[in-house]
C-alpha cells in the first residue's frame, strides 16, 4: 500500500514538473532580459568614437529601462574589434554563440560592417551598424537582417555634391585614406557633383593608408597642382592629420575644401587653435544645432552624465536603441523575425526631429547639415557656422536604385 502511494506522489510530481516545463518557455521568452550584442572599436584612436556612442546607448537604456520592453530589461555586452576585419569578425561570432545576444550593433570601420554584414545573413540575426557610413551596407550589400542609424557614404556624397555644384570651382582634386570608407565618400561626392554639374574636371587623386602620420607632402603636392578646389575623402585618426596639415600650410586660406565630418565637434574640439577655418563639411548631428528643447534636452541629459557635449556617434547610439525599444514593443515578442518586421517602416522622436527607419533598404532616413568651420565668441573651438539643412528625403537613392543596385529590377 504505502508503495502504491510512494507511486502515485512520484507520477503527480513527474506530471507537475512536465507542466511547469510546458509552461516555461512563454514565461521566459515574456520577461528574459533582451540580450544586445556591441561591436565596436574601443583601442586606438577610433575609440574615441566607440565610447561616445557606447555612452549614448548608455543614456538611452537608462531612460527605456525605467519602463522596460514586453515586461523585460534590455542589456549589453561589448566587444573590441580593434578597427581590424578579422577581430571584428571573429568577436562577432561570440557575441552570437557564447554571449547568445539577441541582436548586433555598432562598427565604425565599413569594411567590419561588411564582413560582419555577410556573417548575419547567414545566420539570420538582425545587425544595426550606427557609425560605418559605405553606402554598400544598405546598398548593394543590403539584405533583411542588416540596418543602418547612420548617414551613409550616398547621403553624404550627395549633398556634398549638391553644395559644391553650387560653387563656381571647374578644377577639382580628391585625395583620401585608402580604405572602403575613403573611397566611397569620394566617389559619392564626385558622382553627384558631376551629375549636377557635368563640366567639372578631375584633375588628380592622392591615397594614403589609414592613419598616415604625415600628410604635408601630399597636401604641398596637391597645391602645387593649384585645383580650383579639393574633395578629402577621410575620417577618423586620419581627419585630424588632415585638418593640422590643412591648418599649418594655410591650405584652406587658397584652396575651397570640402570634407565630410569635417565639421565634427570630436575632432575640432581637441584641435582647438590647431583647427582651420573656411573648411566646408557636412554632418548629421551637431549639440548646438538644431537650437531645439528635444535637442537641448538630450545635450543636458548627456553632459549631466559624462561631462561633456555629445559627438555624432552618441546621438546615432541613442536613436538606435530607441529604435530597438519601440521595435520589440510593436513586435510583441523577443522574437528576431518579428522584431525586423517591426522595424521596417518605424519612426523614433530624436534630438533631430522624426527619424524613420525605410522599409524597402534599412537605412534611417536623417538630414544632413552643411556649414563651414569658424570660431565664434562663444565657444573656444572652432563650430560648423552658416548651416544649411538638406532633408533626409532629398539625398538618399530610391527605393528603385536600391532594388537596381542589388540586381532585383
């Protein structure tokens, strides 16, 4: 008797165990914590960049948080991919099969982007890159499970072009770092300004590696060509070598200069007197423009928690994690195919205005901000002045191109 009752205790406790497996997985999957992965350059002088954005993330999840997302938190882990490939590559891999993260984001340098890019189609794990800026991520590489926050090279070279056609300059020179990102903001730019203006004529290109300490020889090369005007396609370590050399040759006192970031708070600030002025750029995010209470608000909320104004990589993490938030809200469920499809089409409130995540390539819809350096009495480095804003819409390709380039047409 007493064994038949030991029997009866064991199949009821086995039977209420099955049920609380059966029952699990929903219970989880409503309040696990939503994992996202970061891929980021935090070494060497791109790191400055990396932190930025990483502080804006930061900024944003401790505003979502309070909240939560479908009853959950979402949090990160980082890794280093040290502006090198096959580091980027290989930490996103175990971001994805030790870490388990439910997303990725970050990357500065394009060619990680792309790689990166390659991997998660295969995978099908949903990537946001919020810096890299080649045009061939949500272009001609694009695919369901990659999306970009940032401008990108297409964006940029247009309305570049766009300002430079304007201008009375016939003889043009491009010179830049030789690397993904250098060569297709140069041939973005030059691709529209010829379009808008086909009688300009290039007259000769000059290429250094990536973070070339020494760019007087070739700037001395490039005046001596006497261009009506230069395109330098470079960022980075390398935009501030650009800007000294700019500076100590007084190149920008003869020669109309155009540079996109050139404009960039994180590098004139640390150039102070170094910077020169008379240098046009372009950017999508400056913290003292648009003078607005959603702009002001974040620039407070910001400097309130790191000390200091935020750079373009900040606002670009913030939005993107805004964006993730309000995706899986929609979606419904931690679930990556329905959180892609929510994100097709979304639209976040920024510092900027309304930003909209476009369906049919990925690729966030911002406005660009033209203007040229100068120093102000009101700040002891050197601004963007004149600005002029170009709305999103205007500068990126259509949906059309995007189908054509990746041979869907």
């Amino acid at each position: 008797m007493r064994k038949g009752i030991v029997r009866k205790v064991l199949i009821l406790s086995v039977s209420f165990l099955a049920l609380l497996l059966l029952l699990q997985p929903v219970h989880v999957n409503a309040q696990r914590t939503i994992k996202v992965g970061i891929l980021d350059t935090y070494s060497g002088p791109p790191a400055v960049y990396g932190n930025d954005a990483l502080n804006g993330f930061k900024l944003a999840l401790n505003e979502i948080n309070k909240k939560g997302v479908l009853g959950a938190k979402i949090e990160f882990t980082t890794r280093d991919d040290k502006f090198k490939v096959d580091i980027g590559l290989s930490m996103a891999k175990e971001l994805v099969m030790m870490e388990k993260v439910d997303l990725l984001v970050g990357t500065i340098n394009s060619a990680v982007s792309l790689a990166v890019s390659d991997y998660v189609k295969g995978e099908k794990i949903p990537f946001i890159v919020w810096i890299s800026k080649s045009e061939k991520i949500t272009g001609e590489k694009g695919h369901r499970y990659v999306f970009c926050t940032s401008e990108n090279t297409y964006m940029a070279g247009k309305a570049g072009g766009v300002a430079l056609s304007k201008k009375p300059y016939v003889k043009y020179w491009i010179a830049g770092d030789d690397y993904e990102y250098g060569h297709a903001i140069a041939d973005a730019a030059w691709r529209n300004l010829k379009a808008l203006k086909p009688k300009v004529e290039l007259i000769g290109q000059s290429w250094w590696k990536v973070g070339e300490p020494d760019l007087i020889p070739y700037i001395t090369a490039i005046t001596s060509a006497k261009p009506d005007a230069v395109i330098f396609a470079t960022g980075g370590a390398s935009m501030t070598n650009a800007l000294k050399a700019i500076k100590s040759t007084g190149m920008s006192e003869r020669i109309p200069i155009w540079i996109h970031t050139a404009t960039d708070h994180a590098v004139l600030k640390p150039l102070g007197k170094e910077a020169p002025e008379g240098v046009m750029g372009t950017m999508d995010y400056h913290f003292y423009h648009p003078d607005t209470p959603a702009n002001r608000a974040f620039v407070k909320a910001f400097q309130d928690a790191y000390g200091n104004p935020p750079g373009f990589p900040a606002f670009h993490a913030y939005v993107t994690a805004h964006l993730i938030a309000k995706s899986f809200i929609k979606a419904g469920a931690i679930d990556r195919e329905k959180f892609i499809k929510a994100m097709e089409g979304m639209k976040v409130d920024s510092p900027v205005g309304e930003v909209e995540m476009r369906a049919c390539d990925h690729q966030a819809v911002l406005p660009m901000f033209l203007g040229v350096t100068k120093k102000v009495p009101q700040y002891d480095f050197i601004i963007s002045t004149d600005i002029v804003t170009v709305p999103g819409k205007e500068i990126m390709p259509t949906c059309e191109e995007i189908k054509k380039v990746r041979g869907k047409s």
